[in-house]
C-alpha cells in the first residue's frame, strides 16, 4: 500500500467520524429538545405556574427556555387578569341585578297599590307616586352609570383634553354641595392656592371626578363631620385630593374599592349607599387623562382619596 492509498484511508476515517460525531450530536440534541417539549405540555396542561427548568450546557437552548419562561409568565399574568375580569364581571351583573331589583320591585308594588284602590285619598295617591317617581330615578341613574362605565371601558368615549385653570374647578365643585355639607353640620376645609394653577384635563371629566370623590366623603366619611378639599403643586404634576376624617376603609379593602359595584358590606344601607360604580368611573375618567388615582386611610383621621393630572407651565 503506498502512501496515497494511506493517506485516502486516513481521510476516510477522518470523514467517517465526523459524520459520526455530527449524527451523535444531532440524536442528542433531538433528545433535548424532546425533553423540553415534554416538559413544556406538562407545563401547559397540568401546572400552569410551573416554570420551565432543564439542565444544559448549550447556550442557545438556555436562551431558548429563557424566553419560553419568558412567555409562560406573561400567559399566567393574562390568564389570572382574565380570571379576575370575569369574575368581577359575574359579581357585578349579580349586584346590579339586586340594585336594579330593588327600586323596581318598590315601583311595583306602588303601581298595585295605586291600581287596587281607586277610591285611595289624594293625598295618599300623590305620596305613592311621589315615591314611585323616587324610585324609578334610582333606577334610572344606576343605569346611566353601568352605561358610562361601560363606554369608559370600551373606549367609546370622546374626551378632549385642553389647558384648564384647577382651582377655579374645585372651587366650583365644592361650592355645588355647600347646602348639602352645611345641613349635615360638615366642617369643610379648602386649601386651594390664590394663585392659578392650570393642567391638561377635561372640565366635564374633572367635575364629574371631584363630584364622585366629594359624594363618597359625605357619605362614607359623615361620622368625622369633616371634609378637605386639597390642591398641590408638584414638578410636573398637579394632585387634587379630598379627604375626610370619618371610619376610613381598612387597608385589606383599599385594593377593592375601585372595581365595579364594590361597596363596603356594612353599608349596603340604601339611605348612605352609592351604586358602588362611582369610584370605578372615576378611576377610568383620570386615566383617559393620563393621570393616577391613589387612595391612603387612617379610620377616624384622615381617608383621602386623591388624583393627579398632568401639569402646564405656561
């Protein structure tokens, strides 16, 4: 055998182990990837909080699983925010459903009345449809609310956002319930600057946030007697607040009081409870302007209730 012959056997050899090498690798790898899959249907359908772990020295497949756990806690997050949706959703049509129950079976049984004695005084008459027409207005102005909400969300609403004087807006909107706070003996504080302050807001928008706030102190807050309306300066921002010194909102139910229908329990007393959906709508109003609401609360010294709106220097 001459050396030419020598060295083919060689390269041969050499040919030969490395196709096997490669056919090794390419069963490993398959191995792995096998291994990760199975792993992943596990995952998928058995626990969905698990994450995907599985031990290699290969770099790209370690970035691989890195962006897998990647997608998996994203698909968790979606799958818990739906969950919640929807059973908010089911607590919420059960809640307006009851709200909704309630001043409509009152009417009912007005109606009846009003239709069995047609020989029933006058004065008894115009009391009966005095509270009917109470009761249907109720009715009524829960189901603007649901609607309102329901446009917020859907993103169906119109607000324009121009340069508005603040002040001038608070200044408003806590002399509408002036008569109110006096007649319930409210001592009211107003900490608002002389000067003008003016942010990026919507003036319907903003009315209708302070009236939402103002109406939950009352209400909410009646045995401190106490209400404060706040505006603040800040570098870029300008925060409103209204606070009141009355029972205050435990701090396991601060996270609850935004989401729709949500009243606290021992006050489903129709004489001092809302529809529960006053807050939420002002929740979304402030954030179509881009803004935040935050709540903090101390029973019995201050619950204050505060929104920030972007600010204009000139």
């Amino acid at each position: 055998m001459n050396i030419e012959n020598i060295f083919e056997w060689i390269v041969v050899l050499m040919m030969s182990g490395v196709i096997l090498w490669l056919w090794r690798e390419r069963v490993a790898y398959k191995r792995k990837i096998k291994n990760v899959r199975t792993l992943l249907e596990r995952i998928v359908t058995v626990n969905h909080a698990e994450k995907l772990l599985y031990v290699t020295s290969d770099v790209e497949l370690q970035r691989l699983m890195t962006e897998i756990n990647r997608l998996l806690d994203l698909n968790l997050r979606v799958s818990a925010d739906y969950n919640r949706s929807q059973i908010a959703m089911r607590k919420m049509i059960s809640n307006i459903s009851h709200d909704l129950k309630t001043p409509l079976t009152v009417v009912l049984g007005y109606a009846e009345m009003l239709d069995g004695d047609p020989d029933m005084l006058p004065e008894e008459r115009m009391k009966l449809l005095s509270r009917i027409h109470q009761k249907t207005s109720e009715a009524i102005e829960l189901i603007g609310s649901f609607f309102n909400l329901a446009k917020l969300e859907a993103n169906d609403t119109d607000i324009p956002l121009t340069r508005l004087e603040i002040g001038e807006l608070c200044r408003r909107s806590i002399l509408e319930f002036y008569d109110l706070l006096t007649a319930q003996g409210f001592t009211v504080h107003i900490d608002i600057p002389e000067h003008p302050i003016h942010a990026l807001g919507n003036e319907g928008a903003i009315g209708r946030v302070l009236s939402n706030l103002i109406s939950n102190a009352i209400r909410y807050g009646a045995e401190g007697r106490t209400l404060g309306l706040r505006l603040l300066e800040q570098q870029d921002t300008v925060r409103i607040e209204v606070w009141d010194r009355g029972k205050g909102i435990q701090e396991p139910e601060q996270d609850k009081v935004f989401e729709r229908m949500y009243t606290l329990e021992d006050s489903r007393n129709k004489t001092i409870q809302g529809s529960g959906l006053g807050l939420t709508i002002a929740k979304r109003l402030v954030e179509c302007m881009s803004g935040e609401m935050q709540l903090t609360s101390k029973p019995y010294e201050q619950t204050v209730f505060s929104f920030t709106l972007k600010k204009i220097n000139y």
